[in-house]
C-alpha cells in the first residue's frame, strides 16, 4: 500500500513514498527523536535525517511540526 496525498484534479498527482519513508514518518509522528527511530528501524541516525529530507522534498513540506500534522490526518 502507498501513501499519496489527494490533489485537485488540475494538480499533478501527488508523490508516493516508500514503505521506509511511511515508517519514519509515522515514528517521527509518534514523537520519537531521530535517534530513537532509528534505533527502532536498525538504521543509522543520518538514514533517518536522509528519509526525512526526502519526504519533505517530495512533499514540499518545511517543518517537522508540518510532518507530524500530515501524518496524523493520513492516520500513521
């Protein structure tokens, strides 16, 4: 299963992320450091940031406060 955000119809489609972007999101979501997910999902803390950034560039979503709300409305 993806996670694609809904756009209007003259929008293109919104970006899919991978099942391990999905999983930092949600850990992020869940209030838990950097460090903390990535000791959880067996990666190095720079992984994470790297995942991170990559949402947030293929979102175009600037803050981790703006994540967290994504993540919650999409129920992660």
């Amino acid at each position: 299963m993806s996670l694609t955000l809904a756009t209007p119809a003259t929008e293109a489609p919104a970006p899919t992320l991978a099942p391990r972007e999905r999983e930092t999101l949600r850990h992020i979501a869940a209030g838990r450091t950097y460090l903390q997910t990535a000791r959880s999902m067996g990666l190095s803390k720079h992984t994470v940031d790297a995942y991170l950034r990559r949402i947030r560039a293929k979102l175009n979503i600037n803050t981790t406060a703006e994540l967290t709300r994504l993540a919650i409305s999409l129920g992660l």
